[in-house]
C-alpha cells in the first residue's frame, strides 16, 4: 500500500508542475490518477454503488467518503477523455485544476490514517 501512497504522492506533484507550466487539463488527469490508491485502498467502488441505494441522510461516513471520491474521480475523468458531445468540450481552467489537485490530496493523505 505504501508504494502506492507513493504513487499517488508523485502524480500530486507532477499535477503541481503541470499548474505552474499552464497545462491544466494535464493536471487534472494527474489528480485523477493519483486517486487509484485511494479507490483501492478505500473499496470505494463497492461502497459507493452500496451508498447510492441509499438517501444521503442514511449514509454512514464511509460511505459519504466514498460518495466524494468517486464524484472527484468522475469529474477528473473528462480531463483524459475526450468523449463525443460530452467530455470532448470540457475546458480547464487554473482554477479547476488547483481544486482537483488539492481535492486528490487531500484524500490521498487521508490514507495515513487507515489500518
């Protein structure tokens, strides 16, 4: 797990490169990618598709959790993508990618306090 902590914490600085050289959509890919750990880490898919079967209200905090990361990921996911009459006319701005950036970090540091 450590190794893909590291990872990640890779991708978050090459994401921060990415920002300084105006390549914004680059860093929102990387912000992406740099959640891999934490989906694996944290089972978010399951516990996403679980919670979703919910109202907000019943959600325990695991769950609000995964709910966050998998929307991160699914926004993040148009930077890479260039899919037909969606994805394709996305536009990234400084602003958008510093928001992605700092969102993945944050919940890729918050694997330091799993089991």
């Amino acid at each position: 797990m450590r190794v893909h902590r590291a990872t990640g914490a890779r991708r978050i600085r090459e994401a921060k490169t990415a920002i300084r050289d105006g390549r914004y959509e680059h860093a929102v890919a990387l912000a992406r990618a740099a959640l891999d750990p934490v989906r694996e880490a944290c089972n978010t898919r399951r516990v996403h598709d679980q919670a979703v079967q919910k109202k907000a209200g019943e959600r325990d905090q695991e769950e609000r959790w995964a709910m966050l990361t998998q929307s991160a990921y699914a926004l993040f996911s148009g930077a890479p993508h260039d899919d037909f009459g969606t994805t394709e006319n996305f536009t990234w701005t400084r602003a958008d990618a510093i928001a992605a950036v700092a969102t993945a970090a944050s919940l890729l540091a918050r694997l330091e306090d799993l089991p």
